[in-house]
C-alpha cells in the first residue's frame, strides 16, 4: 500500500508539470500500461503527443487487481482539472474501464491492444474466448508471494516472439528484462460495469497479436460500438511501441471526437 502511495504521489507532481504547460483547450492525456510493461513502454507516442502539444500522464499501473489499480488511476483522473482522453494498453483496458467511472471529465477511451470487459468479464476469459493466443505457455514459472497470490512473468526468450515480434531484438530483450509482473488473480479478477457504456471508445491492435487475439479485439470494439477501429498490418501486441504514430494519431483523433 505504501508503494501505491509513493507511485500516485510522483504521478501527482508528474501531471501537475505537464498541466501547467497544456495549451488551451487540449485534453490532458492519461496512458496506463498493461502487464508485462511498464509506463516506458508509451515514451514514442508521448514524445508525439508533446510535440503536438497535448499534456500527457504515463500512470504507474500497479498491476494488482482490476479494482485497486481501477482505484489507483481513478485517484489520478480525479486530480486533474481538465478533459481527459483515458487510453489502456492490454490489460489496462479492464483498468481504464473501470477507473473512468464516476469521473465527468473522461471525455474518450482509446483500447491500445487492450481487453474491453462487460460485467463479469475476466482479462484471461475474453483473451480465451477466441482461438489464437499463445501466452499460456509462454510465461514462466509463478513466483510464488507472501500473501498466497502468484506473480507472472513472460519467460524473456519468448518475449520477442510472443509480445514483441514487430520490435527490434535488442528493444524487445530490455522490454523482457525490465518488464513488471502481474497478479494471477488480477487476470481472473471479474470486472465491474464498464465506463465504455457511457462514454465514447476508440480501438487501435496488430492482426499479428499473440497475448489477445485480433478476433477477439474486433469483437470487443464492435460491442463496445466503438467510434473508429484501425487494425494494424503486421502488429504485435505492443503497436504503441511499434507503430507510436498510429497510436497518438488515433489518440488525437478521439480527442478531437473523431470518427
């Protein structure tokens, strides 16, 4: 608990910075990473994003459970006095869809990859309810913590492949060394009512994905009647490291409340 504090308050200062030199009328972005990343992984979209002046927030996504990290963001939205566009990568999909909740200001989701849950959903059944995902067998053996829970790891001499395969060797080896595990129990943890109901969503995946399958993604979007889906030829599951442009592009135009 004491590390969930010491990440939102250096969030706090982060964004607190990045208000102070936001244009006029520009939402403020928040990008939340999903498991096996970490905030890093969104360092060529926000350079774009910068650029093109809109203020920007890389959360420290706890990786827990949906609800202490859904908390963990919905703390940080609600700190920040301008419009927000709230974008997930993978699992942080279930994050962002719960932690926009009761939030006014979320004005866009964007889905980067990402898992869209209704009610009861688990991050692990919506990735399994289509065929094609090889994660199950990529992930190395669960680190056992004191509290009885299991962390999970991507073995890292599957990274590449299984994460990462649009990514150079060399990105995707210190993707693999530096990446932070999730809780067993957040993949299984049944999500609450989701905020894409009530407010506008975006998607953006690779048709190469091995951790979510694109089948499932594209059902997931058309569900959730989002407003644009582009798919991206060749993807890996980390289009936002690979394909930075199209991801801030479709940022902006959620933003702009494009279609």
């Amino acid at each position: 608990m004491k590390q969930l504090f010491t990440a939102l308050a250096v969030t706090a200062s982060l964004f607190a910075a990045g208000q102070a030199l936001a244009e006029a009328g520009k939402p403020t972005v928040v990008l939340v990473h999903g498991a096996f990343a970490d905030a890093s992984s969104w360092n060529g979209v926000i350079g774009i994003l910068e650029k093109d002046g809109y203020p920007v927030v890389a959360v420290a996504n706890p990786l827990r459970s949906v609800a202490s990290d859904g908390a963990a963001v919905s703390a940080v939205i609600g700190s920040i006095k301008t419009p927000v566009v709230l974008v997930g990568h993978s699992y942080g999909g279930s994050v962002i869809s719960a932690a926009a909740n009761g939030h006014s200001n979320v004005d866009a989701l964007v889905y980067v990859a990402a898992i869209t849950p209704d009610t009861g959903e688990t991050v692990a059944g919506l990735a399994g309810k289509f065929p094609g995902s090889t994660l199950g067998p990529a992930l190395a053996p669960p680190v056992p913590l004191a509290d009885g829970g299991k962390d999970l790891y991507v073995q890292q001499a599957r990274f590449h492949e299984q994460f990462a395969a649009d990514v150079p060797a060399a990105q995707a080896a210190v993707m693999a060394a530096t990446q932070r595990p999730i809780t067993d129990a957040a993949l299984n943890e049944q999500s609450g009512e989701p905020a894409w109901k009530h407010v506008p969503s975006w998607y953006i995946y690779g048709d190469q994905d091995r951790n979510i399958p694109p089948q499932a993604m594209a059902f997931m979007a058309q569900r959730a009647h989002g407003k644009a889906v582009e798919v991206i030829k060749g993807g890996s599951h980390v289009v936002m490291v690979s394909h930075p442009q199209a991801v801030a592009r479709l940022i902006e135009r959620a933003a702009a409340g494009e279609s």
